[in-house]
C-alpha cells in the first residue's frame, strides 16, 4: 500500500509549507481576457509579467473518495480598478463542494451557479467558508499591501472548468473606485440566456 497518511508543516508567519506535491505559479499572462480593464492590463504586461497568486497543492489520485489540499496566496495588487484576483472555475464534476479556512490577510469569495445566481464572502483570518457543489469559485485579495492567504479543500476527482468562467466571465467584479473594494455588475457577463 503506497497510499499512507501524511503531515505537513505550515506554520504563521510565512505559512508556506515546507513542501508540496505541486506548486502553481499564475502570472499577468495568464490571465488575459479576465480583467474588466483590458487597456490597463496591457500596460502593467508592458511593463512586467507580474506574478498575481499561487498555489501550493498536496495532491491525491483523481478518484472519489480522496481530497486535494492546500495553500493559496493571492499578491496584493490591482489592474486597473481591479484587485488581484484568481482565475476562478467551476469543479468538472459540478456537484462537489470545497471548504476554504483564511488564514491571513484579507478578501473575497466571489462564487456563482450556473443559472446566474451570485453571492460573495468576506474572508478575515480564522473565517471558514463552504462553497457548496455547483457554484464557480473565485479568491479576490481586497488588501492594498498584504497577501491573502487561504487553505483549501476539495475533492480530487473533481476537476477544474476553466473555459466556462473564460467566456462568460463572473456576473460581479471587485472593484475599487476610491472608497475601497466595492460589488459592482461585470458589463461583459453572459447570462444564461445569452449562452449558446
Ligand atoms: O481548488 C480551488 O478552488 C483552489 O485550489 C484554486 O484552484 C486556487 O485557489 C487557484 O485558483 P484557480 O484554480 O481558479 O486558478
Ligand atoms: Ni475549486
């Protein structure tokens, strides 16, 4: 039997455990086409192929039964009005469900189904959130200087739906126009009615 229990060392203040199966780098690039801000997005890129979050994953084989793991930090930073923010996905296997712990800094969940209902969360150290199965989930961090760090939890066979999110976007952004983060409409959503 090769499949055995394991412990892991992730300790405050760096939280960055001491090791991971995989660790996922996601930069500027990578996000092309997410951000409301098209004009700004191209100027940061010019200028730098900025490093927004990433994610240190304990994984296990894809079959029911087994849970992936791990670390998210998302950088603080902004494109445009913009905060940084994950690509964002519906699981493959839409009804399963994943469990987020906040560890540090501070952000938003911003979830959605796929009839178009939304909901967000606000997440401080030490809050728990359960994104039940069905909605697309997305980690903003709202923090102008400090990154935002969450645990996670899901089911490893459930897989990640990237394409859906990339054509029809998450119905609400997080914004800040001055007064700090802020819901607002995303103008470029795709609505149930309007998929083909
Ligand atoms: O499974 C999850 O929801 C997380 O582990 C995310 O994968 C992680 O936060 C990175 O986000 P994304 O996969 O949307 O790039
Ligand atoms: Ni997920």
């Amino acid at each position: 039997m090769d499949n055995l229990p394991y412990t892991a060392l992730i300790k405050f203040p760096d939280i960055i455990p001491e090791h991971c199966d995989e660790h996922i780098v996601r930069r500027l690039t990578s996000m092309r086409g997410q951000f409301a801000d098209q004009p700004a997005y191209e100027q940061l890129l010019s200028n730098e192929d900025m490093l927004l979050y990433e994610v240190y994953a304990f994984i296990q084989p894809e079959v029911d039964g087994e849970l992936d793991s791990g670390i998210s930090i998302i950088h603080p930073g902004k494109v445009g009005q913009e905060y940084f923010m994950t690509k964002g996905h519906f699981h493959s296997i839409l009804d399963t469900a994943e469990v987020y712990y906040c560890m540090k800094g501070k952000g938003v969940m911003v979830m959605e189904t796929p009839e178009g209902d939304w909901n967000v969360k606000d997440l401080n150290p030490g809050m728990l959130l359960y994104v039940p199965p069905r909605w697309a989930h997305r980690s903003v961090n709202t923090s102008d200087s400090e990154d935002f760090v969450i645990f996670y939890v899901y089911p490893a066979h459930a897989g990640h739906d990237y394409g859906t999110i990339e054509t029809q976007g998450f119905r609400k952004l997080i914004v800040d126009q001055g007064s700090g983060p802020q819901i607002v409409d995303n103008p470029r959503w795709l609505a149930p009615e309007d998929r083909k």
